[in-house]
C-alpha cells in the first residue's frame, strides 16, 4: 500500500509506504502524477517518509516498482529518504550510481528538514 501526497505549488512527491507495495500503487502513482511532470517537465523533489521499508506484496510489485523508477529518475531534482530504516538509509549511496537526482537521507522524525531541503534551490 503507497499513499502519497503531490504538492503542486512546489512541485514535491511525497510517498508514504503503508504496506507492501503492490502493482497498482505504481499504476495510481503514474496516473496522477504524470500528467503534472508532462506540464512542469519535472518535480522538484521526491520524499519518501516510511520508518522500516514495507518491501512488496509480490515479484509484480517489485517489477513495477522498478519500471517506475526507470521511467522517472530522469525526471527528479532531489530525493529525500526519510526513514528509521536501514535498508533505505544507504539509499543515498546506492542510488547516486544510478540515478541523476540528488539523494539524501533524513532520519524518520526529520521530516520538516528534509521537506526545507527539497524546497531550497528549486
């Protein structure tokens, strides 16, 4: 399960994992969020605020986790992980070898830090 929040204004994703994520949590994303980067051309920033990553509710999940990512990295300025998880507090060092966006980890209560970073230099 993936909610998230798109603020438009300052052109800023926030995904908040609730559960293991499912196929049709990448279809909804793509749904809403496409259109607005077809507008904009891009996002500003990406957070992604969870305490432990939820992993995925099955091998589609995960391949349509990774078809997102593709499709979209190109398109992100900077992303913010904001977590108590280990796995994804390394985020930023994996990620910076693959990915063109700025990556950076917040711990999970840092929220407001990591939202004042993926606002600045916009």
């Amino acid at each position: 399960m993936l909610d998230y929040e798109l603020h438009r204004a300052e052109g800023i994703l926030i995904l908040i994992p609730g559960g293991p994520l499912e196929s049709a949590d990448f279809e909804k994303l793509v749904r809403d969020v496409d259109p607005y980067i077809m507008e904009k051309g891009k996002l500003n920033g990406l957070m992604i605020h969870v305490k432990s990553f939820p992993g995925w509710d099955n091998f589609a999940a995960f391949l349509s986790h990774m078809k997102f990512v593709k499709n979209h990295h190109q398109k992100v300025k900077k992303i913010a992980a904001v977590t108590g998880s280990g796995f994804l507090s390394i985020m930023p060092q994996v990620a910076n070898h693959f990915i063109r966006a700025e990556v950076r980890h917040f711990d999970y209560d840092d929220k407001d830090a990591a939202l004042n970073w993926l606002k600045a230099g916009k």
